[in-house]
C-alpha cells in the first residue's frame, strides 16, 4: 500500500477518543476478545490504519501517536466510542503525506516542520482539529530529535516556541508544548540506549538504569567503576517516559544477543523511575523466556541488585507509578484527591519543573535558569493548575509491582543506598522497601538453596541477604560520586561475595 492511499482516505484513518483516564485502549494479538493483551496500551489522541474491520473489530497499523505498531481494539465498549473516522485537513494532509515519505526517505525537512509547529500554535487557540493538529506537529518534532544530531535543535525550538505562547497567550498552545518537554526531561537522554563492550571473554553483564530526569551522561561515574574494576561489559539507559516500552525492547534485545548462559549479570538502578524500568525489563524478560524466545532465564544469571535511593512507589502520592505517567489534567488525579485528600500534582510540578531546567541546560538553550526560554518554562510549570484542556499521556508500561516478579528476586540478594537527607525518596521509603525484601515468602528458603554454602558478606546479619548503607548527607542519586568510596566497598563487597561462589 502506498503512502498516498494511507493518508488519503479519510474512511480508513480513525483517532483513539477513549480511555483517556487509562492511558489509552486495550489492544489484543488477535481478533477474538479472549486473545493475548499486547504489553501497552494504544494512547488516546493516536491515528491509525484501517487493515482490516469485521465486526465492531478493527485490526490496525499505527500512523501516529504511541502504542502497539499493529493490533486489534474495539471500535465501542459499553456503549462508548473508542476510536472515530477522521478527516485531514488539506494542510495537514499534505504534512503527513510528506512525513510517511520522510520516515524512508529523508525527505521531510525540519524547518518544514517547524514553520507547520509553529503556525499550529497560533490557531491552536481555536481548540478542536488545531489543536491536535499542534499535537501531533511536536510529537513528530520530538521523534526527530531522537538523532542526537538535531536533538539540541529540536529542544531549543520548542522551548522558544513555548515563550512565545506565553508572551502571545495562546493559552491552548501552552500546555501542548510545555507537557511533552516535561515528558522528554524524565530521560533527557530521550531513548538511548549505550552498550560498552569491554571484554570479549564476556565475563560479567551489568545493566545500569538511572533515574528520573536524569541523562546517560550522569551515569558514567557507575559505568566506568563497573567496567574498569570488574572488565564488565554495560547497558545503560535513562529510563524514559516516552516510548518507555520501545527503549527496553532495545535494553531487552541488545541483553539477549550479548548474553551467555554462563555470563553473570548485576542490576545496579537508580531511584523510583530505575527501579520501576528494570521490574517492567525483568518481566519483559521472563515473558520471552516462557513464549521460547531464550533459554537465558534471568532467574539463573542475576547474581545480585545494587539500589540506589530508590523505592516500591507511593502510590497515589507518586508521579510515576511503576513506569506509568499518571498526568494532572486526569479524572484519575481527582479520584486520587478525593481518596487521599492529597493533591499528587504537588509533587509532580517541581520534579519534572527541575527535570526541564537539566534538561535546557544540558542542550544549552539558556546558560541560566533565570534566562528564556528556560524562565518561561518555569511560568508555565507553576500554571499548570489553569490549562483548560487535558494534557494527553503517553501509553505506559504495565504496572510491574514487586510481588509479579518476587519469585525471580527470591535468591538474589540486593543492597539498599539511601540517605537521610534525600528529599525524594525518603530514607523511610527506601527501608519499608527492604522489609518488604525480607518478608518475600520463601527468600531464607530460596537464598539458601541457591547459595548454600554464602556468608555474611552474601547474606547480611539477618541472613535474608538485604544489606542497607545510610548516607548521613548525600543528594538523591550522588552517593556513587559525593561517596564514592564508603557507596563502591559497600557495592564490591556484595557483587565480590556472589561473583567469588560462582568461581568468577
């Protein structure tokens, strides 16, 4: 089929109107509604293709927006509309038409898709079409900027174009552009995945997830100490909230083609948004394992976790649950209100305000935060509260919780670093988090099966292998550097006492 006849019929193009308070609609592998669930979600506001359509049934290819490629999803559910037909404007049409071509071609250029951005931003004030119309145009400026070729290019005009909406008012274009810079920050290193081969013995494995807001580039400290001192090889990847679900179907392909049944590996992430990254990669994991995909069982290979100021989540009172970016603009957020009596968008502002600010920084759109267009950002964080339309999320990743994956932590013994004055993942969150280790049903069981013949180094003094370092003073995520000695013993003590039983 041909670009022209995908864009050009308006019967065979539909855009997701439900599930907006879930992310999205549910999507299956087959026709029948009993078929397999795919891992996500197709997000609300996407376009997609009509392959085929039998009975309220509608088998489809993604054109825009995120989500499964291909699927099935129903066209109602209870009497509501999930997806509807759609009409391209002219202009929009041609846009597309020219984007299909660009994604094989190379064709479409980005000043033609900023002029379009920022010519959308001025209509989009008129809601409706025009306002999707701009969604989409940053979408597909973002999906640009995943060349890191362009990317400063592409941060620093919509970081300009968001201070011109605020000095113009266009009060619908505002959130549009601010919310997806936002979104970017979580992993300002967008969806890049880095491997360093070190040793072509293939000795060691070490996967390194950093944490939210941060950029691959903020972990090297870790990577260097695991490469250098162990001659392990490394994947690294800021957890992103975009395409979260692309970016560890990479972690995931790049950890099988290396891997060896023999090779050992060690987890080492960072915070909530690591923590969460590395349960979805672990399921993701097992799930290939069960479906034949490899004989690589990460039950057999994980030797053991370092976390680093990280804990379960905090539920109603997290920004991100379980790699899943609950928005302020949802109904959720005010059931959650309602239950808790707490607003979680306090939270949510000052994070990924801080997290914007990295991010403008490290692509040196501004050489201050006082300085447009990152002090324009900061005005439009903090008025989020009073944006009238609903900001849409990218579809997340499944809620992974500790207790779908126990049973592959049973055996592995993992090493808690907080600190006392961590202002965001409080030192009581990261110990519940190692009781909860501890209660695992069957880890004293597991642990010795596994390592029958381990010692303190191995199993800590409660013999249950959770060791914990509290830092007095270090900031969230900086005792590998601020620490580095007292954080790197505690860590080689305990990736020495499993790698030294294996006969590494």
């Amino acid at each position: 089929m041909s670009t022209e006849e995908v864009v050009t019929s308006a019967e065979r193009l539909w855009r997701v109107i439900g599930g907006a308070d879930k992310g999205g609609i549910l999507v299956r592998r087959d026709k029948a509604l009993n078929s397999p669930e795919a891992d996500q979600r197709l997000a609300t506001g996407s376009l997609v293709l009509n392959l085929e359509l039998l009975g309220g049934r509608l088998r489809y290819q993604l054109v825009n927006g995120f989500g499964p490629k291909e699927g099935w999803v129903s066209l109602t559910l209870k009497e509501k509309t999930l997806l509807e037909p759609v009409e391209l404007s002219p202009e929009l049409l041609k846009l597309n038409q020219s984007k299909s071509t660009a994604s094989q071609n190379q064709e479409l250029s980005l000043d033609q898709l900023e002029r379009y951005t920022e010519r959308q931003a001025k209509l989009a004030q008129a809601g409706g079409q025009e306002e999707v119309n701009l969604r989409s145009a940053v979408e597909d400026l973002l999906a640009f900027a995943k060349d890191r070729s362009v990317r400063k290019r592409v941060i620093g005009f919509i970081a300009r174009l968001l201070q011109q909406a605020l000095g113009n008012e266009w009060d619908v274009a505002i959130p549009c552009l601010c919310w997806p810079l936002a979104l970017t920050s979580w992993a300002s290193s967008l969806q890049d995945v880095e491997y360093y081969p070190i040793s072509a013995v293939k000795r060691l494995l070490v996967l390194v997830a950093g944490f939210g807001g941060s950029h691959i580039d903020d972990l090297q400290p870790a990577v260097e100490h695991w490469t250098t001192q162990y001659g392990a090889d490394v994947i690294c990847w800021g957890p992103s909230l975009v395409a979260s679900t692309d970016q560890l179907n990479v972690v995931l392909d790049k950890l099988l083609k290396v891997l060896t049944p023999e090779q050992p590996v060690i987890i080492h992430f960072c915070s909530d948004g690591g923590f969460a990254s590395v349960r979805n990669l672990v399921r993701m994991w097992h799930e290939h394992v069960l479906n034949g995909g490899t004989q690589i069982s990460p039950h057999d290979v994980i030797q053991c976790v370092v976390s680093d100021s990280a804990c379960l989540g905090r539920g109603s009172l997290g920004l991100i649950r379980d790699g899943y970016y609950c928005d302020p603009a949802h109904r959720e957020y005010e059931q959650e209100v309602l239950r808790s009596g707490q607003d979680p968008s306090l939270e949510a502002a000052p994070y990924l305000m801080e997290a914007g600010l990295r991010m403008l920084l490290y692509y040196g759109t501004c050489n201050a935060s006082f300085e447009e267009p990152a002090a324009s950002y900061c005005r439009a964080m903090m008025s989020y509260k009073t944006w009238k339309c609903q900001c849409l999320e990218p579809a997340g990743l499944q809620h992974t919780l500790l207790p779908t994956i126990e049973d592959i932590f049973l055996g592995i013994p993992i090493l808690i670093i907080t600190s006392k004055t961590d202002a965001i993942v409080q030192v009581a969150l990261s110990m519940f988090m190692a009781d909860c280790f501890r209660k695992l049903p069957g880890r004293a069981q597991a642990l010795f099966k596994r390592w029958p013949s381990a010692g303190e180094d191995l199993l800590g003094e409660d013999g249950l292998g959770v060791h914990t370092l509290v830092f007095e003073k270090t900031p969230h995520c900086k005792g590998f550097v601020l620490n580095a000695k007292e954080y790197w013993n505690a860590a080689d003590r305990l990736a020495q006492a499993c790698l030294g039983l294996r006969g590494w």
